[in-house]
C-alpha cells in the first residue's frame, strides 16, 4: 500500500517536472548556465554577414569595448553609417535602378522588412527623412551574454593584453543570430586565468589574477 | 519512536528518498532560461559618451553658501558621486558629509515636480501670467515687496533679484541666514566701516584663539578652514612647529575637541574674557586702551594672560574668531586682531568672503513690516522662512495676511504650504549657477542631468517676471560677458567661458573694498553680566544638518554626530555634573522651558562631557516638515519598531527659543528651566563606550594597557619622535600564521594620520555613496546594526575643562594575518596577493564568525534585505558595487573597484600604475588630507614593459623610475635573497618579486639603496606612526599616525585615552 502511494507521488512528481522542463530539456546544463543562448533579436542582424563575409572589424560597431567596463551595444545611427546608403539587398537595388532609368526617374528609396524596425528606431520615413511627429525609440535588443550581478567583467582588461573576442564569444563572425558560445561559468573564467599566468598570452607575459576581487565586489 | 518496519508508516528514509527526488525536479526545472534582459543602445551616441565610463564634471557645491569646489562624476547620464576638487583655492579638493550626500538628494522622490497655485499643480504658464497680474496690481500702487533668500553667493541671481525688484518702488531684497554670521558683519561697519564678512585664513595663523566658533565643523566655510587648519598641525621631523589652537566654548563642539587647550565658557562671558585680553594685549602695544569697565575675568587672570601672551608674540600670525551673535563682543575681537595687525594678515578685508551675508536687522524689521501688515508681496528662497524663525504662529498669521506669498522651494516646506505660488527651484545638480566665495574668486555651477521634475531655475523665474524669456545659461552667459570678463585678464569671450567651464572656477580682479582706518570709538570693553538664575539655552547647527534644508536626507539624518555620536534626533546637551545634580541619565525625557513658560520642548537628554555646567544645548534643523516620511525607514520585520509615532517629525524644530537680540539674532538664551518628564527615549547612537580605561580589576598583569589612540605633546615630540609610543611589551615569539600569502607587485596600504583627523565625518557618507551603504533607520541603529563602513570612534578623557577628546576612523585594517579569514567555514573571506582582505559575497553563507573575530569590530552583517523599493531613488547607486542581499557579510573594501578601475586603466595606457592614482572614497573627500592610500611597496617593484631587456636606452624611453635602472645595471646578484628580480624571457618583462613581508623588502632595498619610496611607504616610515593593536600580529594594512597635542609636556589634558 505505502509502496503504491509513493509510486503514484513519484510518478506525479515527474509528470509535472517534465512538464515544467519542456523546452528546456534541449539539453542538460547546470542551473544559471546558458551556454547556447540564441534569442531572437527585433532585428535579425547577422554577425555573418556583417563580421564573416564583410569582414568588419568588432570594434567597429562595438567601440567601447577599448575603453570601458561594457563592450557597448551601437547606437542605431552608427548602423545608419552604411545603412543611409544601403537599404535593401544588392539585387533590389540594381532592379530598381534599372526601372527607374527605363522609366526616366530617379531610383526610390526601397527599404527591405529586415532593416524597418532600424528606420523606426531611428524615426525615418520611407524616403529616410526624420518623421516630425515621432520620438526616435532604442532598439530593444535581447541581451546574450549577461553574467550575474555580482561579477564585474571588463572588457578594457581583456583587450589590453590582447585577449581576442572570439576566446569568450565564440567564432560571431560565423553565426547567423548571435548566440552564447561558451558557459561563462566561474570555473571557465578562472581556468583561462590559470592557463594565461602559465602560458602568457600570444608569447606575453602576463598576470591574470585569481583572486576573488579582481571580478567581485 | 515509531518501529521503522511498520509498512503503514512512511519510514525516514522513505521521506528522504521522496523529498530528495522531489527537490531535484524542482532544481531542475529551475534550470531554465534566466529572464529576458533587454540592452537598450541610445538612437544617437551623445558626443564623448561612453557606456560604462564615469566622466567628472567640474562644478560648484550647493548644499551650502561655502560654495566649495566639486567634481560630479556621472556616469551613463546620472550625477552618481561627489569629489572635492582638488584644484580649488578654498576647499583644496576636501568635501564635505553635505556635499557627498547632494545626489540622494537630487533622487528624492518628494522634491516637487510641478509649480503649485493653492497647492494645486498647475503650469508654469499659468502661474508666471497670474504672477504678473497680481505684481503689476502691486506695482500700480506702490506695494511694498520683500524677496527673502539666504545668502546668495551667485553674482547673477543676486543682478536678477536687483533687476526684478528694481521694477517697483518699494522693494526690498532682505538676506536671512537660518545660522547667521550677521554681527561679524555688523561690527566690521562699525570698526572698518564696510558691511563685510572677512576672509578668515587659518593657514597663516601660528596661534588660534576661537571663541565658540566652530570652524572645523559647521561654522561658515568649515571644508576651506579645515584643509588651512591641517596646514598648521603637522609636525615633522625636520620642522617640529605645530600652530597652537585655543578654544572657549559652552558646549562639546568638533572644533572644541581638537583643540589643544579648551576652556569651558558660557558665551554671556565671551565679552569678558576678550575685554582682559584686550587690556593685556593694549599694555603690550602702544594703543590707548578702550572705554568702558573691566569686570573680574570668567578665567583665572593666568590664563588670559598666557592666552595674551602667546597671542601678541605671534602678532600678525594669529587669529581670534568668535561666532558671538553680540555686535559689541564681535568689535571687540576685531579691536583685538587689530591690536595683533592681524588684518591683512591672517584676516583677509580687502577680498573679504561673500559666503555669509545676512542681514539680522533687516529680518528683525521684516519681522515687524509683516506683523504690521505692511508687506504686499513675499518672495522667499533657499530658506524655510517659517521654520527657522520664532515666533512661529505670529508669524504664520502674519503671512497669511499678504497679498502674494510665492515660495521657491524645492520640496514643500513650512512656508510654502503658507505660499500662494511655488514656483519650484532646480536641484544644484540640475542648473546652471555660480558663485563668488571670496571676492575675485568666482565658480561655475554647471548641470550633469536633464531636471528630473518640471521645476524651473530661480534665475530663469525672475527674468521671465520681468519679460525676460533667456534661458538660465543664457542669462548666465550674459552677466558674465557684462560682468565677469571685465575683471578677468582675458579677452575672448568664449575662450574665457570655456576655461572657466572646464575648470569650475575663474581667478578675476577683486572688486575694491574700502575699508576704513580702525575705528577705536566703535569698542567698548564688556562687563561681565551676573550669572543668571538656571540654565541657558545654546543653539547649534549639527554637523551634516545645518539648517532645516538637509533634514530629508537618510544619510546625513543618520550621520552620527562627530562628537555625540547619535543619529536620527536632536537632544538636550547637558553636563555631566548638572546631570548628577538632577539625577538625569541618558535618554530621559526632559521639558526645556523659557523663563515665561511660553516656549518649550520635551526631548530626551545627552550627557556631553567638557560641557558647561550651567548651558544646555540642542541642534537646531530639525522637526522639519515632511520628516514623517521617515517612521518605517529601515527593515521591515516582526521585530520592527517605528521610529516615529504617528505623524510625529524626526527632531523638534527648537527655532522657537532664538531670540531676535540688538540687531542680530541670538542663538543663546537666559533664563531656561529644566524639568525631568519621567519618561525616556532611548537615544540611537552609535557608540556606547566612551573611554578607553581599564578597569583595574581586568587590568592585565602590571597594568599595561593597549593603547589605540597613541598621544604625544609637541615638548615631547621634539626630543624623540618617537615618543608617545607604548613600550615594547609583546616580545615577537611563536607566529600563529605562517607567512605563506603569495604577495605581487602591489601592497595595498592606508595611512591615516590622527593629528589632521579632525573627526569630520565626510569620510563616512563618501563611503556611504561609493560603495551603496543602506540606511538602516533608528531603530536599527539602536540594536547597532548600522551599516556604515568606517565609523569615527570617539573616546574620552578627563573631565571639566579638561575633557580631552580623540577621533579615530576605523575600517577594515585588511590585517596580514587576519583572524577573519581564518574561521571562515566557506572561504568567503580570503586574502588577496595584493594585501586586500577580500570579501566575496556571493559565497558569504552569513555564519558571522568573521564578525566575531574580527578584533577592530569592523564588519557589518546584512541582517535583512534593506530597501531598494524606490525606484527613483535607486539611482544614486553605484553600478560598479554590488548591492548586498540579505545573510552576507559586509565591510570595507578598500575601493577595491578603484582599484581594479586604476589598474585598468594603467594597463590599458600601457604605462605602469603612478603613486597616488588611486585613491579610496574617503581619501578622497578628507578636507583635513588625513588619509594617505597606495602602494606600500617601494615604487622600484612595479613590473614594467621593455621591448628588449638590453636596452637602457628603450627604459629612458619608458619613464622607468631611475630606481629600476639602477636596480637593472647593479645586477640581480647583488639583490639580497629576499628580492629576486627576474626577466620574464617571453614577455620581455622585468618582474621584481618580494617573497619576505614588506618590512624586510624595504630594509633590503633601503641597504641597496635603489628605491623610491612610495606615499604610503614615505608616510609608514613617520616615526609617529604605529597599528592599532599590532602587538597581537595581525599586521594592519591600516596604519595610524599618532596625536601630537601642542600643550606642555606636562599638562594632562588631551593626553591620556587609553
């Protein structure tokens, strides 16, 4: 009987968790651990595109990675450097183009979907003026890379001595939604300490602290 | 116990197995995604932003009219943290508790966020037109209008106030300071014949005699006397002269507790004692003396002649001030420092001081004007005018009585609830200002926030009233242009703004001051009056508070006093003897009555020692409106007491009692009765033991005591440096700890040299807004379990006239060998390479055995999660500190996210660390300059850079310090073998490592001889420098250096904590 109702609690018990799990079950991770974390974003900006096949430096876009605690996310009018100029996709454009000679024209403005909430942030109109009436509005991008509130990365420290993005991003340049390439856990933080004071850093010496206030406080 | 086969019961294991299985679903499903966090980039970077940079702003205080120098740091658009600014004539980079607490502040949810018309919200549209209309009615028949501000230290708000009262016939601008400075003024009219507050220069003067002003702690511009105070009290080896301080007070003031010789005196007897002086010091000079009589002195006859006598042998270098509200007694002390030639000397009349400006006599004819009904329209600013005047229902109904009432406060107060109009001023940090301190020294307020509420700046206000549609900036620009540059040596316009701008500050031709010979005829001498029946009743701002305008403030509400060490309350000072005599004992209610019995107030008394018998005194600022907001402050918990009883204020407003005398306003009164209520209410303070004595019976064998606060006297100081200092009584013997903490090239150390240390207590609300300190509330803090990371101990010693006092700042002392860190079950609190005690949070399980451990009772215990509720006021916390959660362990840190900042900042200036980059919250903010933090190393230990070992060339390049070349050319055999210096091949990198404690490292180097020492090792080699407690080898990182009193070798006061 006793048997019989612990069963019938565990069997409940597991129902629920499973239920609960769901999405989650994807793979097996430790809690607070979100290594492959791709949400999506409100623009479906690609890394590929941008860092892989145009090959921009990451600084470009996310300059105070040199000189502040916070690598920075780009203000929407640094998008607007190229996206002024380019609107849509290459083969859009020169369509356009051609229409617009046969019809004896100046070409249009055409503005692809992926790039609208770009023009919204930035409160443009079709013809990329600024609209009189609206408030330009941030971009609302999802947050990847968030480590607790109690650990105090820089990305200065890391830059100065020659540490690459890719060591704790992950190859950007190959992703197509920007994802959480490794754990970012304290223990992966500290091994690479640990391997950097040993090894150095491309042959330079350095020293990577590990003591608890270099990162808490 | 139930048999464990029974199948019908579930066994313990079973329930085990079940809830063990159950917690693991449970964890993991606690296993999902964290919650979404959104990053907002801005749409447009602003220029020179940077997200995550703190950038300084150079400005100028506004919590008070010293004006002192600032730097707002700002950090992703919100002003975050003050600093003093180094560079500034007057405060010379200290700020003070006020000015640290300024951005809490500006976050405060109850600062007015709209105009107010009958305490309705309206716009600003609405109330300028039926301002307009109701002022051209007025100036239509000639009404008379009166604008009220405190004193207005800004050239351009006071032009506005002249240009908008210039447009009617009768107007009048009446200056009222709730604390008043106005008889110094008025009896420099008469001796000097100019209106003018003089600019007192403590740092020429050898000799101070301070008369009840307390110059160190609240009185005029306490920041700017305290850094030229300081230049004067520390001694050197090579130059052993200290200035000497003489102070005569009622009450137990900060000023009164560092001074080296203090006199108990009731200020009816100021006049006289200065009348003695003044006839000694006319018989040493060849001056006809003053009329008048001379009265048998309140001292013996010896002391003032000694007083005289030190006085007169450094005429020219010394200084009598005396904060007296008497005229008669204020020409008196000019006669005397005419008598010394002090003027022009130590007393600046030529470029006098604008920081107080009040007018008593055109209050005390407003007053009046009012009551009579005569006032058509009242304008009030920068003060609760209501509040901090008696006579308060008089009053009230005499407002009542106005046509037009218009307030310009910035929360609602006293009299703007009386106001028909507020029209809201912007918080200091919000607007564009200045500020003429002393005359040619003009400051720039600048704004480092877009205003929060639709408030609107006073300058902006007045000009609109008079058609006048310019901007703030505007008008500030234009009064500069017209004004300003005249007197600057500059030309350009816009290069001369930009300078001033970016410096805060401009240095232009002084206005001219014509000042008058010495007018004799001015001074009589002062009889001495008959002592009075009963107590008197003294007056005084509170250190942090001041006057009513800082009451809302949780930081400095729960600043403890420097002196009393209470927070949260204001209370009846009184004497120990008089305490006796009443049989009163601490927190006893007590009824403070007036001779007539029309004024009175029950609070609570404080035994003060080196208070006068017969005065009693409480802190004025308090009882402010609104304070209510503050019953629940504090944790919510089942314990939880509220502070306050319903609808009850923190403080009593005790305004009641000043008295408007001849021509100035009084803060002292006669005639006061004391009576014991029978009730009590416990005081919340944050010290409980006030001596430092042993108790013979617990008296360790052959009575030796440890002496925490070493003191020594000048006399002694002189033939041995090092006296003051305990005999050697712990022989080194068995070390508890090994030395085994691996040790880098830096060792973090502080320095704190108790002879600057006035007690202040800035340093204590500087670390409060660093590093997100909660306020606990009183009740709390009457449990002791306020949070504060540095606490100012306080010990006494003697008693009467010869209470001596001493002030010691306390924080974590990041022993060597920390008995914290080793009781630690979880390794939360572990010691850095770098010489830090660390504490991480994040691991702290709260055992609090570290607390227990800790021999200097400095860690703080989260005992709740204290509130974070207010979202608008959350803004003033720090995003490079975390905010600690309930059950973790807290204490100082030493900054340690300076630190880490100024190493990587270093690090990516690809330069080394300098001495002295870094500096601690509190270092920074000391107006005294007491705290000396950095590197205790030797600078020669710094790892540096080199593109090829070989090459001294390529060191020059670098800026090496020529320590490291000459340690790099003797070669490294001849190091001695506790410093190995090493070249690291691949990183082309020297790397001195020291593997012995720094003691041994700087004997080493001192025997090679090729070092530089650092600030902090410069300061540790001071032979008055000692650990507190280092005898049980914990090896503070926190060293202190000891008092020096100037007094004679042989006098017992100051002497003596122990």
């Amino acid at each position: 009987m006793q048997q019989r109702v612990i069963t019938v609690v565990l069997l409940v018990g597991l129902f629920f968790g499973l239920m609960t799990l769901g999405s989650g079950m994807s793979s097996w991770r430790l809690p607070d651990n979100q290594q492959g974390y791709a949400p999506e974003q409100p623009i479906d900006y690609s890394h590929r595109l941008h860092a892989g096949e145009l090959n921009i430096d990451c600084r470009f876009c996310h300059s105070a990675a040199e000189q502040s605690r916070h690598a920075g996310i780009p203000a929407s009018d640094v998008c607007m450097k190229c996206h002024q100029f380019v609107t849509s996709s290459f083969d859009v454009r020169q369509e356009e183009i051609k229409l617009a000679e046969k019809e004896q024209r100046k070409p249009r403005t055409i503005i692809s979907d992926k790039l609208r909430p770009l023009y919204k942030s930035l409160a443009l109109d079709e013809t990329l003026k600024p609209k009189a009436d609206v408030t330009p509005q941030s971009i609302q991008w999802v947050r990847v890379h968030n480590l607790p509130d109690y650990v105090y990365f820089d990305h200065r420290a890391h830059i100065s001595v020659g540490v690459k993005c890719q060591r704790c991003h992950g190859p950007a340049e190959s992703m197509q939604r920007m994802q959480q390439f490794e754990t970012l856990s304290m223990g992966w933080c500290v091994k690479c300490h640990q391997d950097a004071t040993k090894d150095g850093i491309d042959g330079r010496a350095v020293h990577a602290s590990t003591d608890c206030a270099v990162c808490h406080y | 116990m139930k048999n464990a086969d029974n199948t019908n019961e579930i066994s313990r294991r079973r329930f085990l197995e079940a809830a063990g299985f159950s917690m693991t679903l449970a964890a993991l499903g606690g296993c999902g995604r964290a919650p979404t966090e959104n990053a907002l980039p801005f749409v447009t970077q602003p220029e020179g932003t940077i997200p995550g940079r703190s950038r300084s702003y150079a400005s100028t205080c506004g919590g008070c009219p010293a004006a002192c120098g600032l730097l707002v740091g700002v950090r992703d658009g919100r002003p975050l943290k003050m600093e003093g600014m180094p560079e500034h004539p007057l405060s010379r980079g200290g700020l003070c508790a006020i000015g640290q607490a300024l951005p809490l502040e500006l976050y405060d949810r109850l600062r007015l966020q709209h105009p107010l018309q009958q305490g309705k919200q309206v716009d600003w549209k609405d109330i300028d037109r039926a301002i307009a209309k109701q002022l051209s009615e007025i100036a239509a028949k000639q009404g008379a209008v009166r604008f009220v501000t405190s004193t207005v230290t800004s050239p351009t708000l006071k032009s506005s106030i002249n240009q908008f009262l210039s447009s009617f016939d009768n107007a009048q601008h009446v200056t009222f300071d709730a604390i008043s400075c106005s008889a110094i003024l008025d009896a420099h009219e008469q001796t000097h014949g100019v209106r003018v507050l003089p600019h007192f220069r403590f740092d020429q003067a050898r000799v101070i005699a301070s008369f009840g002003a307390d110059f160190l702690g609240t009185w005029i511009s306490p920041v700017e006397f305290t850094a030229a105070w300081r230049a004067g009290r520390v001694p050197t080896e090579t130059d052993a002269e200290m200035s000497h301080h003489t102070h005569l007070e009622d009450r137990m003031s900060l000023t009164g507790s560092n001074a080296d010789r203090r006199f108990r005196l009731s200020p009816d007897d100021y006049g006289g004692v200065l009348s003695h002086l003044a006839t000694r010091l006319v018989k040493l000079s060849d001056v006809p003396p003053p009329a008048g009589k001379l009265t048998a002195s309140p001292i013996p006859d010896k002391e003032v002649a000694h007083l005289a006598d030190r006085l007169w042998e450094s005429r020219g270098a010394s200084l009598v001030v005396c904060d007296s509200q008497d005229i008669a007694v204020q020409s008196l002390v000019n006669f005397i420092n005419h008598l010394l030639g002090n003027y022009g000397e130590t007393i600046d009349i030529a470029r006098p001081s604008y920081q107080r400006q009040g007018n008593d006599r055109d209050v005390i004819a407003l007053i009046e004007e009012l009551n009579a009904g005569q006032v058509d329209a009242l304008f009030v600013a920068g003060n609760d005018l209501t509040h901090n005047l008696p006579e308060h229902a008089a009053l009230v109904e005499a407002i009542k009585q106005v046509p037009l009432v218009v307030s310009f406060a910035e929360r609602e107060d006293d009299f703007s609830s009386l106001a028909h109009f507020v029209c809201p001023d912007h918080h200091p940090l919000e607007s564009w200002l200045d500020a003429e301190q002393v005359n040619g020294l003009v400051s720039l307020s600048q704004p480092t926030l877009q205003p929060l509420g639709e408030t609107r700046s006073i300058l902006e206000s007045l000009n609109r009233w008079v058609g006048n549609t310019d901007s703030a900036y505007e008008i500030l620009r234009s009064h500069w242009k017209a004004n300003v540059l005249p007197r600057a040596k500059s030309q350009e316009f816009n290069e001369f703004w930009d300078h001033a701008v970016h410096d805060g500050f401009v240095e232009v031709e002084p206005r001219v001051v014509s000042a008058q010979q010495f007018q004799t005829d001015a001074v009589r001498l002062i009889e001495r009056q008959q002592p009075t029946e009963g107590f008197s009743l003294s007056l005084y701002p509170k250190i942090g508070l001041a006057d009513s305008r800082n009451a809302h403030n949780p930081w400095l509400q729960e600043l403890p006093d420097p002196v009393t060490k209470v927070t949260w309350d204001n209370y009846v000072c009184i004497s120990p003897l008089a305490a006796e005599e009443l049989s009163l004992s601490n927190g006893d209610v007590v009824r403070v009555t007036t001779a007539d019995g029309r004024i009175e107030v029950e609070l609570p008394t404080l035994i003060q020692p080196g208070q006068h018998d017969r005065i009693l005194a409480i802190a004025l600022g308090y009882g402010v409106r609104g304070t209510d907001r503050f019953a629940n402050i504090g944790p919510d918990w089942i314990e939880a007491k509220p502070m306050l009883a319903e609808g009850e204020l923190v403080g009593k407003n005790v305004a009641g009692f000043i008295e408007a005398g001849e021509g100035a306003i009084s803060y002292f009164r006669n005639g006061i009765t004391l009576e014991k209520t029978g009730r009590r209410r416990e005081l919340a303070t944050t010290q409980r033991f006030h001596s430092l004595e042993v108790p013979p019976h617990v008296a360790p064998h052959g009575g030796e005591v440890r002496e925490q606060i070493q003191e020594t006297t000048l006399a002694a100081y002189r033939k041995n440096p090092k006296s003051g200092a305990p005999e050697s009584h712990h022989p080194a013997g068995e070390q508890l700890w090994a030395e085994d903490h691996p040790k880098t090239i830096h060792q973090w150390g502080m320095v704190i040299d108790l002879n600057a240390c006035t007690g202040c207590s800035a340093c204590l609300v500087a670390c409060q807004s660093e590093n997100n300190v909660p306020v606990v509330g009183k009740d709390e803090v009457r449990r002791q379990r306020e949070m504060h990371w540095i606490r100012i101990d306080r010990y006494y010693s003697g008693n009467g006239d010869e209470t001596g006092v001493a002030h010691q700042p306390m924080m974590c002392q990041h022993c060597g060998n920390a008995p914290c860190e080793t009781v630690c079950p979880v390794l939360a609190t572990v010691h850095s390479e770098e010489g830090l005690n660390e504490q991480a949070y994040n691991r702290c399980v709260g055992t609090r055995y570290c607390a227990n451990n800790c021999p200097y009772k400095v860690r703080r215990f989260n005992w709740f999660d204290y509130e974070h509720n207010d979202t608008l006021q959350n803004l003033v916390l720090n995003p490079d500190v975390t905010v600690r959660s309930r059950g973790v362990m807290e204490k100082c840190s030493m900054c340690v996210q300076r630190i880490e900042e100024g190493k990587i900042a270093a690090s990516s200036r690809g330069e080394p660390l300098t001495d002295g980059e870094i500096q601690t919250a509190c270092q920074q903010s000391c107006p005294a300059q007491a705290i000396v933090f950095g590197d205790m190393n030797p600078l020669f230990l710094f790892a540096v850079p080199l593109e090829k070992k070989s090459e001294t060339e390529e060191l020059d390049k670098r800026r090496i310090p020529k320590l490291l070349r000459a340690a790099f050319q003797n070669n490294e055999k001849k190091l001695p073998e506790h410093v190995s210096v090493t070249v690291l091949e691949e990183g082309h990198k020297w790397q001195v490592t020291a593997e012995a404690s720094r003691y041994v490292v700087r004997k080493a180097t001192e025997e090679l001889n090729v070092y530089e020492e650092s600030r902090v090792g410069i300061a540790l080699a001071n032979p008055r420098s000692y650990g507190v407690l280092e005898e049980f080898n914990f090896r503070p990182a926190v060293s202190y250096l000891r008092v020096v009193n100037n007094t004679a070798e042989d006098a017992t006061n100051g002497g003596g904590h122990v």
